[in-house]
C-alpha cells in the first residue's frame, strides 16, 4: 500500500507529503532533505525529489548525486539550479568517504584510478590505461568493488618496496656509529667474515680518494664521515652518488632544513635559560664584509647567518640596527647580552643598543682583552728576546726532517709547537712545552744524531745549540710562564664552551694577579711585576667594567660565601651592588624585583626555606652555579629564573672566531665565487653540526682532561713551525688572508680601532710629536735589529740527509732550577 493512501480521509484532499516532517529524519541537518523525502515510510532506501517528482534508490546520498549531476550513473535532475548543483557538490566533496589506499603520499590531487584486486599486476602502465576521470558512484556497483585497491595515477609515484625482517631490525647507521664510538659496537656475522684482503682492497679505494681529492685526513674520524660508510654499505652494491648539482642545489637545501630542526634545542634552552647574541665581522677574498650572528646558551653555540654587508657603511647606527633586527628575531625577553669585539664602532653600537633595548646588556669579549694582555706582555723586552731565542729553536727544528724525527723520538711522539686559539696564546703554550721537554731538547743536542749531522757545523745549528743549554734562556722562560701561566687559565675558561664563564671570570682574574705577584715576590723583580700588573689593570679596566661580571659573581655561590666566611665586606658590597644595578635594569615589574632582592638576601646569608638545606650548604664549591641554582633554587622561584639567566651566559664571542676559520676554509682561493647564498648555507650546515659534535665530545670527555685552547690538529702553517710563515694580523691569530686593517677600511673606523694584533705603534717614528714616545719606539726597534742580526740562515741550502762525524761539544753553562710541577696546570 502506497504511502499516499496512509493519510487521513478528512484530510486527504489538502495533504502535501513534501511537507510532512514524519517523511524526512527529524535532526539531519543533511542539506539533500531540502530537495527530498521519503515516498513509502517502509521503504526508506528511495527519496523523491521535490523538484522534478524522481524517485531514486540508493538513501539520501543518491539524491544528492541526482541533485548535482555527473557521478556515475546518476542522471541529473532538469530542475536544479547552478546553485543548488554546488551546494550538493560541496558537501559531496566534503563529506566524501576516504577509502583510497595510497602507496605513495604526494601533495598533489590526482586522478583515482581503480585496479581489480583479482588482475594480480602493480604494472603502473595497466594502472594509467585502466585510470578513469568519472567518479566511481556509491550505488551497487560500489559495492561490487570493495575489494578493489586504488592509486594515485602519478607517473612519478613509485610503489615503496616492503622491507624484509633483517631490514626492519637492523640498526640505523647512526646508531652503529655511536656503538662503535663508545667502544660497545660488535661487528656483524657478515663484516667479521670478510677476509682482511677485501677490507685492505676498500681501505685503498678510501685512501685514494683522500689523496687524489686533498681531503683532509683528519676528515676521516669525523662522525658524519662513518654514518655515511655505514649507510653506503647498508644500501648494498650499484649505490650510485650524488651528482655534483644534487650536492649544490636540491641536497644543500634539504640539508639545511635538516640542520635547522636543531634550532628547536636550542629554542627551548634560549626561553628557559636566555642566551648571548655573538657578533664579528669578516671579510672573505672577494673583498666582501661579511658580519656573522651566532647565539650561545647551555646547550651550545647555533649559528644564525652571516649577513653580507659590503654595500653598507659600517658605522654604529648600521651595526646596531642588524643586532637590533636579530635581537627581535630571537625574541627580547629571550637576550640577556649582546657580546661583541672591542672595537670602536661595536662600542658605540652597544651603547645605541642599550638605549633602544632597556633590559639589554652590551658586553665586550673578554677573550679579546685578555689575549690583548699576553700580546703587551709578550712586548715587554724581559720576555721578547726569549720569545724569539724560543721561536728560533722551534723553527730550526721543524724545517730538518731528520733533526725533527729525532726530537720526536726524545719526547715520546710529542710536537713542541702547540698551535693554540689566539697567537699570543701559541706563544706561551709552546714556551710551556718547550720547558716541559728541556731535558728531551738537551738529549738530543747531545746525542749523535746531533753531533754526527752537518747542521750542527752550521752558524744556525750552533746558534740553536747554544740557546738549549743556556742557563739565561730557560730562567726567561720561566718567568714568560709565570707571567703568562694565570693568564692563560682565564683565557681557557673564557675560551671554552664546556661551561658558562660569566660567574667565574672576576674571580678569576683576581686571582691570577694575586698569584702574579707571589711569583715575582723577589726584589729583583719587581720592576718586572708592576710593569706587568699595569698591563693587566690597564686592560682589564678599560674594557671589562662591567656590572654583568659582579652580578653573576654574586650569584656563584662557590666564589660568594668564601668572601662573607673571611670578612671581605668591601668586595661583597660590590658584587652586591652590580647585582642590584642589573636586577634594576633587567626587571622592570617593582613586586618581582623586591621578592628578588629579598630572596636574594636569604640567599647571601643561607636562610630561608630555599636555602638553609644542609645539602644547599654542603654543595656549595662542589656543583657548578648553573647546577646549584638548579637543585636548591625552586623554593626562591623568581630569583633562581633571574639567576640562570646570568649565570649560564659566556664572557666572550669566541664562536665567531672559530666560524672565520669555517668560512675560510670553505671559501678558499679556488672557490671564491661561491655566492654568499650558498656560502651561508654551507657554513649554516658545516657550523652548526660541528659544534653539536663538539659539544657531544665535551659531555663524553666530562671529566678528562680537555684544552679548549690547543687544537687537536697540528697546524703547520704558524710562525713556531715555519720560520718563512708571515704572521697575520687578523682577529686573534685568525690564519688567513684577514687583516684588521682590511677590516677597518671596510668598516670607516678611524685610527682609534685597534685590532687584535695590530701593531700599537706608529711605523715611522717621526710621525710623532712626543719626543720621549719617538726615544722609547728607537730603542725597541734598535733591539729588534740587534735581536735579528743574531739570527744566522746558513742552514737553508743545507739537508740533513748526509751525516757527517762530528764531536759535539757539550754545554758549559749550568741548568736552571727546574721545580718539578710548578708550571704545570693540568693541561
């Protein structure tokens, strides 16, 4: 019986089943119900549309389809307007079921293309000709396919192949080599059944391409280097490598969006600890200035870019816009300090910056102010003629082959020279060195494969001689090293990345000066001390006063609570009162600054619930300022986030320096037309990955012995081991073609710019009009001569390739009093 017939006879006449609500679901909010309803209450599978009387099967869904035409069968209603065809459309789409089985994720919509479960083929050409641009309908036929498997018709797609089990639970090459580098690694059933021929056969394929290419050698213990070896050899055999254009374009770029996910660590140490903008200038040999920005907090040192910024003039306004801009870009609330060189116009930047940024503290790199400190000291005419005498020995013996394999073989495979960070800093590490092996340098001067050579005939090789057994020469050298010794162990906490230096480095030099002057105690060296003391003053208090420096000393309570056990009130009130001039520019809400200055008095006096904890106490010198803050500030919330914020900052942009040398080694005479695009991509990589290899080195050598100072590759090219080796005047002893006189004419500073090596004075001493400054500049130069006379070269034409009998004489002069360890440090 027809649903029509089921309306009431009083009413038959004037019933409309369009409007009976009982004919469409009372809360579908289903825009086809507009258009439709049911005709036969017990037959709800067919709707009939309102518009042109059809009656279709297939639910409310087929409806919408008639509605809007085109999918499959459905015929498309004569009565629909464009827009209710768009309106069915959309919510087609919308609500269109997901039940394709992509084998291939692509960003691009294609078309759907059917493939019968049964025909047994992924043949991608039966695919494309079986592919159909009508939509599959959702009727019987629908049905019919649901065992169907459908892809994506994309000529590019490629079905992934399925791993197999050994695939799925073999080791990633990453996780090898960190096995293999923490020394728990053992080798596959497959590689320890390879005979020692075949490794030996990959081993030369190896060592040819490092010859035939220059790699470095030392290139070959880097980690990416293995990771690579290892994901080469679990691809397996016909692994084709990149072209040179995948390495320069679509590689580089993905490379660098891989490199920058390491940005989201140090993102997050940057919030919860803040962080030190680092920026210097460089200029690179196509004469453009490049200006670098790096970032460093306890999770390390991140390279952001380097700008190219050639076309600019170079003054404070210039300088404090960029670190203005990359300021807001790490965010304000995030940057406790911007450090930067000394020079003139970064000083006046600072100061404009300061201004523009209220919480912002501007500070000079105190690595710079301290190799400053050994370059005057080196000056001094008690130390510059050891120096030299020193530099001659060493020279001597590494441009001899035979004299140098000897030495080696004295000291146990050790280099005398030891190339350093800073130049200043080479200089005395290797006067330490040459000190440690006296005995060794005496050996060999007096054994036959000294005296049995030709060289020892020579002027030079007597000259030599003469300096090792000299009694005069090591008592120099010995005070060069105490003189130096303090200072380079600043120089070492400064310089390093292994822990934050802002809370050590008052102290530090503090007490450098105090055992400065317990080694020239003796009257005859106190001429030599106060010149020495001045040196230091001079510097340390032109350029490093600075409240960050007492605040964060304040704030280290390892150095703190000493000073209040022995009564030093005039020191604490100091710190204390840096401490308050920071805390005011810092923090600018008045209630959080009184409950920091209030907790911070508990603090001084270890009192309170946060710190009168016995373990608060009792691990005061024990755990680093970051680490104690860490464990015993919670209970003093708001003055332990003020303090990890200035105890975990360092005292120097000594990143930079380090990324000159990543520069220049990238951008080297054969590839100066790399675009500074590509250079900053290179670098952004190359900078970025080895500093997180470094700081990883740090973590695994917690504990050992570790000179941030010495670089673990020994550097030929220094002026200790090539006597013909011209000394650059770059930042800190950078070794290339960077000059800080290039730098100046880049930036218009004016003659008040003093680089890091740059000479201090006048090249013609006329010039000047104080007279007893013109005396002293004759008198030094006068002694530079008398010091170069001395030095004989009859050796350059001579090899010591034929020996030749020769009794040596020995040393007539006494030895200096060697005290075992007085100068040893632990490096």
């Amino acid at each position: 019986m027809s649903s029509r017939n089921e309306a009431p006879s009083s009413v038959a006449g004037e019933y409309d089943p369009k409007s009976d609500p009982t004919r469409k679901p009372r809360k579908s909010t289903d825009p086809g119900w507009k258009y439709g309803f049911w005709p036969d209450l017990q037959n709800k599978d067919k709707v009939e549309c309102t518009l042109c009387g059809q009656v279709v099967s297939g639910g409310i869904k087929r409806l919408k389809q008639h509605l809007a035409g085109a999918y499959g069968d459905a015929k498309l209603c004569p009565k629909a307007t464009s827009g209710i065809r768009k309106e069915m459309t959309s919510y087609l789409e919308a609500n269109k079921r997901k039940r394709p089985m992509f084998l291939d994720e692509d960003e691009e919509d294609d078309e759907v293309v059917e493939v019968a479960a049964a025909d047994g083929t992924n043949d991608t050409s039966a695919v494309e000709s079986q592919a159909s641009k009508v939509q599959p309908s959702s009727g019987t036929a629908a049905k019919k396919r649901q065992s169907t498997l459908q892809f994506k018709a994309n000529s590019k797609a490629q079905q992934k192949t399925a791993k197999s089990v050994v695939e799925m639970l073999r080791k990633t090459p990453e996780e090898v080599v960190d096995e293999r580098l923490s020394g728990s690694y053992q080798p596959t059933i497959l590689a320890s059944a390879k005979s020692k021929e075949d490794k030996h056969y990959v081993d030369m394929q190896w060592a040819l391409f490092f010859y035939e290419c220059g790699v470095p050698f030392n290139a070959a213990a880097a980690r990416q280097f293995q990771i690579a070896i290892e994901a080469t050899a679990q691809f397996g055999s016909g692994y084709k490598p990149p072209t040179p254009y995948q390495l320069g374009e679509p590689l580089l770029q993905e490379a660098v969006k891989t490199t920058n996910t390491m940005r989201e660590e140090h993102e997050r140490a940057w919030k919860h600890y803040g962080c030190t903008l680092m920026s210097d200038g460089w200029s690179d040999r196509r004469g453009r200035h490049l200006i670098n920005f790096l970032v460093n907090s306890p999770e390390g040192t991140y390279f952001l870019e380097s700008v190219d910024a050639s076309s600019e003039v170079h003054d404070a306004y210039m300088l404090a816009d960029l670190l203005e801009k990359k300021v807001d870009e790490i965010g304000r609330d995030k940057v406790v300090q911007v450090v930067t060189d000394n020079g003139a116009n970064y000083k006046a930047a600072g100061k404009l910056l300061m201004e523009r940024i209220p919480t912002l503290f501007w500070s000079p790199c105190a690595a710079h102010c301290l190799d400053l400190m050994l370059e005057d000291i080196g000056n001094l005419k008690e130390f510059k003629k050891p120096i030299a005498r020193a530099r001659r020995v060493t020279t001597f013996i590494y441009r001899h082959g035979r004299i140098l394999a000897a030495m080696r073989e004295k000291t146990g495979g050790a280099d005398l020279v030891r190339p350093a960070a800073t130049r200043f800093a080479t200089s005395f590490l290797t006067l330490k060195s040459l000190y440690k092996h006296k005995d060794a340098l005496k050996a060999l001067f007096a054994s036959t494969a000294w005296t049995d050579n030709r060289l020892s005939k020579t002027s030079a090789g007597l000259d030599v001689y003469n300096i090792v057994f000299s009694t005069q020469f090591w008592n120099s050298v010995e005070d060069c090293l105490r003189a130096s010794g303090p200072l380079l162990i600043v120089l070492r906490v400064v310089d390093g990345d292994e822990r934050p230096a802002m809370p050590e480095v008052q102290a530090l030099m503090k007490c450098a000066k105090e055992k400065i002057n317990q080694s020239f105690a003796v009257q005859s060296k106190k001429t030599l001390l106060k010149k020495i003391i001045t040196i230091i003053e001079r510097r340390w208090e032109k350029q490093m006063d600075h409240p960050l420096y007492g605040a964060a000393m304040y704030l280290n309570p390892g150095k703190l609570h000493p000073l209040i056990r022995n009564d030093d009130d005039a020191t604490v009130g100091q710190l204390r009162g840096c401490f308050l001039d920071v805390l005011a520019r810092m923090v600018d809400d008045e209630e959080t600054r009184d409950k920091i200055n209030s907790q911070a008095m508990d603090y001084e006096f270890l009192r309170g619930a946060a710190f009168s904890n016995k373990m608060t106490k009792d691990n005061l010198q024990t755990m680093t300022p970051l680490e104690w803050w860490r464990s015993y500030g919670g209970r003093a919330i708001e003055l332990q986030r003020f303090a990890r914020r200035l105890v975990s900052l360092c005292a120097s942009s000594s990143g930079c320096e380090r990324n000159w040398s990543t520069f220049e080694f990238i951008h080297t005479k054969k590839r100066n037309r790399l675009l500074h695009k590509r250079l900053n991509s290179i670098v952004f990589i190359s900078y970025n990955r080895k500093m997180k290899a470094r700081f990883q080195k740090l973590r695994q050598k917690k504990g050992k012995n570790f000179d941030p100072l010495v670089h673990e590759d020994f550097n030929w090219d220094n002026e200790w081991a090539d006597s013909l080796h011209v000394v650059p005047e770059g930042g800190r002893g950078c070794e290339c073609d960077l000059t800080w006189d290039l730098v100046d004419n880049a930036i218009g500073a004016s003659q008040a710019l003093r680089g890091r090596n740059l000479p201090r004075r006048a090249h013609n001493v006329y010039s000047r009009r104080n007279s007893v400054a013109a005396q002293n500049m004759s008198e030094a130069e006068e002694e530079d001569e008398d010091e170069n006379e001395d030095v004989p070269h009859d050796d350059a034409e001579i090899t010591d390739c034929e020996d030749e009998s020769n009794g040596g004489n020995a040393g007539e002069e006494g030895e200096a009093p060697n005290i075992p360890g007085e100068f040893d440090d632990d490096f």
